[in-house]
C-alpha cells in the first residue's frame, strides 16, 4: 500500500536519469511498479486466503504467505536499481520525503502512550502504525512532489 | 552561493532541458541551480565548468562575492 502510494505521488513527477545515457530521461520504471502492485495483491490474497481458507494445510499457507516476500525483494530490487538512477537532487528530495516519513512516524508513536495514558486513545494496535506511517509518508512525498518542480 | 547558469545558458541558446541532458541531470535540477534553491555537488560543478569551457569560480560565486560585485557595479556607475 505504502509504495503505490509513494508511485501514485511521487514517482509520475521524478523523472530518472540514467548516467550511461546522458539525458535520457524515463518515468518511474515499470519493473517497480508492477512489483509493487503485485506485492500489494500478494498481500491481500495472502490475508484473504489465510483467513477464509482454513482448511488448508499449513504447508501450503505457509507457501501462500512467502509469495509477497517474493513480490517484496523484487520490488526492493527494482526501488534500488530506479534509485541509483536519479541525480543529486532527486536522491535528496527521496532522502528528506523519507525521513519525513520515518520521523513522522516516530514521533507519533513516542506520543501515543501519552495520549493514551491520558485516555484519549485506546490500545495501540499494529494496523494503527501502518495508517501512521501511509500518513507520514504521504505527507513526505506531498511535499517532495511540491518541491521537485 | 550565486550562479551565472542562466545568463551563460541563454549566451549559448540552450534551454533547460538541452542543458540537462548534456549535464545527465533532470531538467527540474538545472531548474533548482539556476534559481539558487539547490547547490550542485562538486562533480556536476566541474561538469557544467567543462561544458560552458570555464572555471568553476566563473560560473559560480559566494552571497558575499555577489554583493560585492553588485557593489562595485554600483560604484562604476
């Protein structure tokens, strides 16, 4: 989910450029984005499948919940080889729209047991870090789009 | 740190995009020197010094040196 998100905002308006073709410029490339598709598919069947299909064996559940690691170190494969292509700034403006996203989150989750020692929110559960982290994210690549203009 | 990119880029009649691609860079990155908001590490400095046939202390200058240089405009007149 995050890495569409991050493809949806950011990469359609960062344009890679490759240093052994000087000037060829090409849009984020298709490799990543189908890989992050995939994973996201993966991601859902696999939860999908583990929680309606218990009557499969646990081998094969098992198999079910490896194929988004598969879609996973592809897509960080193909992030990596995309990433390697982009010039200075665009490494920068990456950098920052990530830590912004890290840190966003960070921050948040070192503010939560206040707030929740305080009442106003219940137990922290997982899923509540991952809609953190799409937010932050989504700010940081927001911004990032801003600025790469 | 000031820079002359835009007035030797228009002596030379090349658009941003033409630069760029010269340079190996994005356009919006010739863009963001040109405008001051980003400065070039030291490799493409030496590059765009090579491509414009001067040295990097032609093309690029300190705040100081470019108030400096306005001053002695000034004082010339």
């Amino acid at each position: 989910m995050l890495d569409i998100l991050a493809i949806v905002l950011y990469y359609p308006n960062m344009n890679s450029t490759s240093s052994s073709s000087a000037g060829f410029c090409n849009r984020g490339s298709a490799g990543q984005f189908v890989s992050a598709i995939l994973m996201a598919l993966a991601v859902a069947g696999a939860v999908l499948l583990e929680s309606f299909a218990k009557f499969l064996p646990t081998a094969v559940k098992a198999l079910i919940l490896l194929v988004p690691l598969g879609c996973g170190v592809a897509y960080v494969h193909f992030l990596l080889r995309d990433m390697r292509r982009l010039d200075e700034l665009q490494l920068r403006v990456h950098l920052e729209a990530a830590a912004v996203g890290c840190l966003g989150t960070f921050v948040v989750m070192l503010l939560y047991p206040a707030v929740q020692y305080a009442g106003f929110l219940g137990q922290l559960r997982p899923v509540y870090v991952v809609f953190v982290l799409i937010g932050s994210m989504g700010l940081g690549y927001a911004n990032a789009v801003r600025r790469y203009k | 740190m000031k820079n002359r990119l835009k007035v030797l880029r228009a002596e030379n009649d090349w658009s941003q995009a033409r630069l760029a691609e010269v340079l190996g860079v994005s356009r919006q990155t010739v863009n963001a020197i040109e405008t001051g908001k980003y400065d070039p590490s030291l490799p493409l400095a030496f590059e765009l010094a090579r491509v414009f046939g001067m040295r990097i202390e032609e093309i690029f200058f300190s705040d100081s040196e470019a108030t400096d240089r306005m001053g002695a405009r000034l004082e010339g007149r």
